[in-house]
C-alpha cells in the first residue's frame, strides 16, 4: 500500500490517472484495455491509490474529473447524452440525493453491491450504493468536565447549556442532513423545536469547520460542539501537536439508547448515459471489496460501508457507538425542510 501511496502522490497534479497505470502495467499490472471516466467530489489524496490499485487488478484506467458535487451534477445535466461520465462519486446524503432528482444516475443491479452494502447505506432502486460512513458526534471541553446531562442530541436544546456550543454553519449538508434525519425520526415540529433550543444555546455565531469546532473545544473557546468523527480521528492518530489536541476533547456517541447516533456516507452511482457502463459496474463492486475499503478507512479515518470491515485505530479511538440504521434514502429526501427549518430557527 506505501508504494501505491507514494505512486498516487506523484500522479495528484493531473486530471487523469492514466499515466500512473501505465506505468504501473510496465512492473508486471494487467495491461490497459478499457477506461472508465469518474466525476468525483472526493478531494483526499489517498483515494489517488485506490485508483492506482483498480487498474493494476483490472486494466481498465482511470480518468478522473474533480470539483465540487452541485458544480459535477450541473455539468453532467449541461452535457447531456454526449456526457463522458461513467461514474459520479460524491459525499452526503444530501448531495446523492441531488443526483438523484437530478435524474443523472441510472440503477445498478449488481449481487455483489447488495451482498457487501447494507440495505440502509445504499439506494433502494440501486442508484447509489454508500462507500464509507462517517458519524456526527458531540464533543465536549474535558476541561470542563463532562457535561451532566447530555448524551442526546435532543439535549443541546437544554437550556442548561445556554452560552456552550459552537457550531458551524446551517448550510453545511452535515448539518442539514443530520437535522433532517431528526425530521424523519420525530416529525418537522419537534425537529424546529429542537433547532430553536440549540440556536437558543449558541455561544457566537455559527463559523469555520468541524476542524475549527475541534481547535474550539480543546482551546476551552467553546464547551460543547458538534463534528464528523473522521475530522477528530486525524488529531487522534496525528502529530504530537494534534495527539495533545485530541487529548482535551471529550467523545459522546448521541442517542446509544434510542435510535443510535446519526452516520452519513460517501457514496457512488453509475451514471444515467456512460459510455463504460460495464466498467463502471466493475469499478462501483471494487470500492466495496476489502482492499478498497481499507483505502477509505487507512487513508481518511473514515468507517468502512462494506459488512464486517473495522475501522483503523484512529477511528477506533473514538470508541466503538451504535448506528443508527434510518435509509440515507430517507436522509436525503428531508434535506429542504430541513434548510426552511434552520432558516426560521435562525441557525444561519
């Protein structure tokens, strides 16, 4: 895995992979003979390996287009039946289900997907299939103490905590998703109660990233925040300077007795008019085997979709939680109630 990690760091500056294969195919690889074209809003440089790694196992070369994932949907809609994607690859439920309304994505039936992928990770028709799970938890100053009272993320509405929590901003589709998986859970009126308690406990205004929100916590700013696992997994099994950091924050898996803590996805599906379907099919059935997946979890502490695979230790040292097992479908589909909710709580 090192050497393909250090193959992909030298391929990171060019749109396609094809070179790197190549020069893959000379030590020995299955030689090239096909392609597959993916649009991808994943920007982590380790996936670059796990693209190596398909061609060397297949030979079919991977040509890779990246940006943001509203700026890819529009493109492929823009481009048509002319579009050259084969695969769109992006992150949150929020953004598959963009795809989906878009009318880009095209159904999968692949054995393979539906034996490795459970059913609540992946679409119901099969026009996306999750890839990785991340899961939003609530940190907390243990300078501070542990917060009595607060194991839900029903209780950041508590007025109790009024003045402790930092958060990032209402248009950032974790949060949106979490707030709407609230809504498929408990219903649009307990939901905007609890955004109202919670935007009642806010510190400052909500600002900066789930990395912020860490520095926050740990530098005693803020008491309470809400992030994404895989964010506070890097100061865990980072530098001396970010181990410290880790150290400060305290970990609460929200919900362990009710419906478990709220879990989001990366996520893949076969576009609508690829030209490669077959090599698309093939591409979405290997980011599930095991040697992707261990890309996903080794390369960005993320948690591996796929049935029986473990996290790396990093994410491992957050503590091992219950999921919650709602549809990433559902999640998806409350995301504009949602916004309209946060809008009028005045979580801006």
């Amino acid at each position: 895995m090192k050497n393909l990690l250090a193959l992909a760091a030298a391929c990171a500056s060019i749109i396609t992979l094809a070179a790197c294969a190549e020069t893959e195919s000379e030590d020995g690889a299955v030689p090239i003979t096909g392609e597959v074209n993916l649009y991808s809003s994943r920007h982590y440089d380790t996936d670059l390996a796990l693209y190596v790694d398909f061609t060397r196992q297949t030979g079919i070369k991977v040509n890779r287009i990246e940006a943001e994932a509203d700026a890819l949907i529009e493109r492929i809609q823009s481009e048509g039946e002319f579009s050259p994607a084969d695969i769109l690859v992006t992150v949150d439920a929020g953004r598959l289900w963009r795809a989906e309304e878009a009318g880009i994505l095209a159904p999968t039936d692949s054995a393979v997907l539906k034996e490795r992928i459970p059913a609540h990770l992946r679409h119901p028709q099969g026009l996306w299939f999750g890839l990785s799970t991340r899961a939003r938890i609530i940190i907390y100053d243990k300078a501070k103490g542990v917060p009595e009272g607060l194991a839900n993320y029903a209780d950041l509405a508590n007025p109790v905590f009024k003045g402790d929590i930092c958060v990032r901003s209402s248009s950032n589709i974790y949060n949106i998703s979490l707030l709407s998986s609230i809504i498929a859970h408990q219903g649009a009126t307990a939901a905007e109660a609890w955004t109202k308690g919670v935007v009642a406990n806010f510190k400052q205004a909500p600002q900066g990233n789930d990395t912020a929100m860490i520095d926050a916590v740990a530098a005693g700013q803020c008491r309470i925040s809400v992030v994404n696992t895989y964010y506070l997994a890097r100061y865990a099994g980072g530098d001396v300077t970010q181990k410290a950091i880790f150290a400060k924050v305290g970990v609460i898996f929200p919900d362990q007795a009710g419906n478990g803590t709220h879990v989001n996805v990366s996520g893949a599906g076969v576009v609508k008019t690829a030209p490669n379907r077959a090599n698309a099919v093939k591409f979405l059935e290997y980011l599930t085997s095991e040697s992707a997946q261990r890309y996903f979890a080794d390369g960005n502490n993320e948690y591996p979709a796929a049935i029986g695979l473990k996290p790396n230790a990093a994410a491992e040292a957050l503590g091992r939680f219950k999921a919650d097992t709602l549809s990433v479908a559902d999640i998806g589909k409350g995301q504009a109630e949602a916004v309209t909710i946060f809008d009028r709580a005045g979580w801006n």
